[in-house]
C-alpha cells in the first residue's frame, strides 16, 4: 500500500507546494483536487491543484516534472460534485466536467478518478434510480474508453437541514452499491472507500472490505467520533452533524488495527489517502499541515515505508 493525502486540505498551496510538502512529510501520494476553478460551495470543494478545463500535453508535462522532481505519486484525481442535482445547469456542470478529469487522468497515464455518482436529495431512491442510470451508464463507458477506472466515495452527503434526509449521494450503503453494480457491471467502476462513513452511520465499516475487494480502488484514511450522548439525545433521525464529528484518523471511533488488518488480507495494495476534514486542525495552514505529520505518523504503523506508486 501506498499512504498518501487528499489535497483539499492545502488549499492555499499550488501544485508544486504540495508535491514538496508530500514528500518532506513521507507521503508517497497525493489525491489532487481538479475542481473547475471558481468559488467554492461548501467546505473542503472547489480546490484546484490540477486544473482539467484546460489540460494539455505542456500542462502534463509541467505535472510529470514537478513529481519527478519531489519524489512522489498521484494516486489518483477527485472531484466530489453533485451529477445528479435537480439543479438541471449543476447536473450538467458536474457531468462534464467528470469526463474533463477522466481525460486528464488519461493525459498522465492514471488509472484513477474518484467522484460522487449525486442524488436528487428531494426524491426517493426509487425515483433517483432511472437518472442514476441515464447519467452513469455513458459516464462510465466513457471512462472505459479512456482506460480510467472511477471510484465513489460512500459519503450520504448530508450536512444541513437542506440537505435532509436523502442527501446529495445515492451510494452510502452495500445495499446500494449491489445494485450499482448489477445495473452498471463494468470493472471500470468501483469505490473509493472511507470508513468512517458506515461507523457514524452504524454500520460495520468493516465488513465491505471483504464483500466489495474487487471494487475498492481508493481508500480514505478518515475517522469519525460519535458522540453517543447526543444520538442518544437527538437519535438516529436528527441530521448527522447532530451527533458526529470528523476526527483525524486515530482519534475518532474506526478501529484502524482491525481496519488495515482486514484490508491487507483482501490483497489490497492500493493507496491509503489521508482526508483532514477535522475543525480542531483548520485554525492555520500551519495547523492543517501538522494534521497531515500527524496522521503520517499514526498510519505509519500500518502502511510500512514503500518505494511509491
């Protein structure tokens, strides 16, 4: 396995800055944000470090140097949007801009995009699921023909009353993702697996990594505390930011040991890449720098020193 970080939480540093960061710290890889450039709506979005509306043979080339010249890897490159917004401009924003990615990721020879499949948070599953399918079967055909494989994170993308109960992601449950792949069977679409979004969801974070192995292309190193007073307080049904918060991994409730013991047993030698979404660490950039030595350190005891990608 490879330990690497998702780039978002270096928002303030080019591409370069990063690349040096990564490697000073010991991180064999980065997940590069490739947002089309423009404000950001929510936290932790809109983070450019590749910038895929405008990539070209001199851009990969200016991308291929700077990783020479530091020592580290891409593990692959994410845009987290909506492609199934009710929002007819957003849907068509988000769609466009995945095949934008997915043909850069070509560019440089990556194998990886991970993404969001979106959700009309206004509508049942039932009622989701023929524009899941009109939207993502050519999407994934399309990333076929570029030989990309696209992995989805299992974030429900519920944060706000706005946002509640469906949420702005149909795939969060292995209930779900069964059905994804039934529908869309290609090998080019798989996950991008975080386990701290089934433990604050009370799910075993665990248990997908045996029944999804040939799925899981990415992983995110995030965890969770769940404050078990206020579920018990609010329950279940409160909107999640209720009753969990995102923590540095180690200091929330996954159980990393089981985690990574599981996961080496299916044959996964992928990236492992740290996502900081933890409040306690967002004061500076140098706070959110010290988040990144400060996970290295803690999944070093799980994922040994590699030679990279």
């Amino acid at each position: 396995m490879q330990l690497g970080f998702v780039s978002a939480i270096l928002s303030d540093l080019s591409f370069d800055e990063i690349c040096g960061f990564g490697a000073a710290e010991g991180y064999d890889c980065i997940e590069v944000m490739c947002w089309p450039p423009g404000k950001a709506e929510r936290r932790y979005a809109g983070v450019t470090h590749i910038d895929a509306t405008s990539f070209d043979d001199r851009s990969a080339d200016g991308v291929r140097s700077a990783l020479e010249r530091h020592g580290i890897a891409i593990s692959g490159l994410g845009y987290y949007p909506n492609p199934l917004s009710p929002d007819p401009d957003e849907a068509r924003v988000a769609q466009r801009h995945i095949r934008a990615v997915v043909r850069t990721a070509q560019t440089l020879g990556l194998s990886t995009v991970n993404t969001f499949v979106g959700r009309d948070w206004t509508r049942s599953l039932e009622e989701n699921w023929p524009r899941f399918l009109e939207v993502w079967r050519p999407l994934i055909a399309f990333a076929e023909d570029h030989g990309v494989r696209v992995g989805i994170e299992n974030c429900p993308m519920i944060f706000t009353r706005d946002e509640w109960p469906g949420g702005k992601n149909l795939a969060c449950s292995p209930a779900i993702w069964r059905r994804m792949y039934e529908d869309i069977p290609s090998p080019s679409f798989g996950l991008n697996y975080d386990p701290s979004h089934p433990t604050w969801m009370q799910m075993d974070p665990i248990a997908p990594l045996q029944d999804f192995r040939e799925r899981i292309f990415h992983v995110h190193a995030k965890d969770v505390r769940v404050d078990r007073r206020s579920l018990d307080d609010v329950g279940i049904l409160a909107y999640p930011l209720k009753f969990h918060t995102p923590k540095l991994p180690g200091l929330g409730d996954v159980d990393w040991g089981r985690f990574f013991s599981v996961l080496t047993s299916t044959g996964y030698d992928g990236p492992v890449c740290v996502e900081v979404e933890d409040r306690a660490y967002e004061g500076s950039l140098e706070a959110r720098k010290l988040s990144l030595r400060q996970s290295a350190r803690f999944l070093r005891q799980f994922i040994p020193e590699s030679a990279g990608l």
